[in-house]
C-alpha cells in the first residue's frame, strides 16, 4: 500500500499521480504499486513540487509496518529514533 499526499503542488502534478494511484481527497493519494513505480513517482514529485510539499507512506517489513519520506514543508518533519520513525511538529520561534 502507498499513500501519498501533496500539498501546494501543480494541478499537473496530480492529474499526473491519478494515472497510477485514487485521489479520495484533494491532495491524498493511495494506490498499490510496485516499489519501482513508487521510486519514480518520489523523483517526480520531488522534481515537480514547485515550493509545495510531499510525503510519501509506503509499508514494509519492519517494526513499524511502514517506512516515510518527506520533501518539502508540510510544518511537519520526520525524526529517527531507535529504529522507528516519528512525526515531530517543529516548535514555532518567537518572531523579532
């Protein structure tokens, strides 16, 4: 299984997308491809984000079921701990 969701991208981008995965939301993207085809819709959205943003969800075998990837600014960020990946929300700094 893979998910995939953008934020801010072109409408292009994700007219793209929906040739291989269902868009059930705006932005969120799921579908069952071969990890091949999930490496290259990963370049493509990288490549093709224009400022917007991706995060990519796929499952495997490990502890956690699932691995993540993430390009981009979603005010979110992926951490390492112990093996396992985390979501963290970066504390907002006081303005000057």
């Amino acid at each position: 299984m893979l998910v995939m969701i953008l934020k801010r991208v072109t409408p292009a981008l994700r007219g793209e997308l929906s040739r291989w995965l269902l868009e059930p939301q705006a932005g969120v993207f799921v579908g069952d491809v071969s990890a091949r085809v999930r490496d290259k819709l990963w370049i493509k959205c990288k490549e093709r984000k224009r400022g917007g943003a991706v995060l990519q969800v796929w499952t495997t075998d490990n502890e956690q079921g699932f691995r993540m990837r993430l390009e981009g600014d979603l005010g979110r960020e992926i951490v390492e701990a112990d093996g396992l990946q985390l979501i963290r929300k970066p504390k907002a700094t006081a303005q000057e």
